[in-house]
C-alpha cells in the first residue's frame, strides 16, 4: 500500500463469520508485512482493537464463544506478531 500510512487498526465483529473474516484479514496483512523486503510493515507496532459488536440475535451462549474466540485472536497477535491488541 505505497503512500499510506497507517495509525492503527480497529476491527469489529459480532458473528462468528465476521470474526473468522477479522482475522483472516489481519493474518493476511500480517503474512505480506512478513515477506516484503522493506522496513516499513504496515500493522508492524501499531495498536489493533478487535471488538465485539453488539448482535441483538445472539444468544449468551454464542456471546461467550464469541468473546473467547476474540479474545484467543487478539493473544494470538500479542505473542505471535508483537503487536499492541486490545480486546473491547
């Protein structure tokens, strides 16, 4: 993405295909910032937010799942990419 600059990333997701779709975007970013011969990485350092939106159709037991898989993807990019994620 030449001539862009980014501050951060803030993802939102409220299904579990929205979040698989969440995380397969930032896997993919993750991967190219991976190959690329350059120094500067896009997402490399900055804050990322994974939040869970509001779903008025789901039900606690899909809530939990959905936080929990959340949560497992914003520990996943802390240790495995370095990157400052927060869950909300």
């Amino acid at each position: 993405m030449s001539g862009c600059e980014f501050s951060g990333c803030f993802c939102v997701y409220n299904s579990v295909s929205s979040l698989e779709h969440v995380q397969r975007g930032l896997e993919t970013s993750l991967l190219c910032d991976l190959q690329r011969l350059d120094v500067r990485l896009d997402l490399q350092g900055l804050p990322v937010v994974v939040m869970l939106g509001h779903n008025p159709d789901a039900d606690d037991r899909t809530l939990a799942i959905l936080r929990e898989r959340g949560q497992l993807l914003a520990n996943r990019l802390l240790e495995d990419a370095h990157l400052a994620c927060d869950l909300v």
